[in-house]
C-alpha cells in the first residue's frame, strides 16, 4: 500500500500541481455553513431543482453542519477563470481535479476524505433529474449547494472573495476536501 504523505499540505502541492492557483490546510471548524446559502439557490438560481447535485436534491445546511462536525481538518482549494470565462469547460476541469485529489488522499488511508466542488456539476452535457445520474458515484456536489457560506469559510482562512459584478470579469471557483 502507498505510504501516506508526510504531511497534509503535500496535498496542497498535489492541488496545485493538478491546476489550483491556492490550497491551504484548515481546521475544519473553519468550514461554515448557514441557512441563508439555500435561499440564493433556490431565489436565484436557474440550476434549482434541475440537476441532480443541486438543491433540493443535495442536503441541507443542517445535515451539512453535523457532517462538518465529524472532521478536524479540511484543505481549502482556489482555481482561476482566467481573463474570460469558458465557464462550463474550467467547472468541469476543476470538478475532475477536486475528485483526483479527494482519491488521492482516500486512497493514502483517510478513508472519509470528502469533497465538495464549485458550482452546479456539469460533468455530463445535460443533466435529467427524471433519471439516474448518468456517474453514478462520480460527481460531488459544490460547497454551497450543501449549505457552506464560501465567503465567511474563505474568510476565516484569511482570503477575501469579491463579488463578481459583470460576466466577463474574472472570478474563483472554491472547493473544499474534508480530510479527518
Ligand atoms: S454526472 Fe451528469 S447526470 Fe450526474 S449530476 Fe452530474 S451532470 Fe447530472
């Protein structure tokens, strides 16, 4: 069996080498969740209630607080848009990177390594909740269709995420890996 890494922060160094522009290990305490996040999915959002990893289907602020509650540590991961979006493609890119680095640490022995992505999972072209998700298994839900308050999460690891005004600007995808 492959050892474990020496330390969690060579993680970071997977992340960044897999395309993160910033990782950081955090207490997992640092990962808030609150109920307001659901309201902007639900009043807001035209993925609500269309796609299987979006809410109602992904749990609750609450179930989500009780799941935080079971780790000591999280790695906090950023990734660039770049100067202009191509939204779709870089969320699907960073999907994928978040999953290999959530495999890489599960598979070094911290079996309840959990990760939460960006944004509404578009792995596949389209997405019919009238039918089984075609990946079964595959894809993760993002960290505020779960309930997590990105802003204050990323505020207490001491990065402040502006609010992107237009739709060209440049923007952060954020995601998260509970580790233990
Ligand atoms: S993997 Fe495909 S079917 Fe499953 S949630 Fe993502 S987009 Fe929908």
């Amino acid at each position: 069996m492959t050892p474990r890494k020496t330390g969690l922060r060579e993680y970071c160094r997977s992340a960044l080498a897999r395309g993160a522009s910033w990782a950081r290990v955090v207490p997992a305490s640092y990962v808030v969740t609150a109920p307001w996040v659901r309201y902007k999915c639900r009043f807001g959002c035209g993925s609500y209630g269309a796609r299987h990893l979006c809410p109602p289907n992904t749990p609750t602020p609450e179930e989500t607080a009780a799941v935080v509650e079971c780790y000591r540590t999280a790695i906090l991961l950023m990734y660039e848009s770049g100067p202009k979006g191509g939204e779709r493609p870089l969320r699907r890119k960073v999907h994928r990177a978040v999953l290999a680095l959530e495999r890489e640490i599960f598979l070094d022995g911290f079996h309840r390594a959990l990760a939460f992505v960006a944004g509404p999972c578009n792995l596949c072209r389209t997405c019919d909740v009238s039918k089984p998700c075609k990946l079964p298994g595959e894809p993760r839900p993002a960290m505020e269709a779960c309930g997590m308050d990105v802003f204050a999460t990323f505020a207490n690891a001491g990065v402040k995420l502006d609010v992107v005004r237009d739709a060209g600007d440049p923007y952060k995808l954020c995601a998260t890996v509970l580790v233990e």
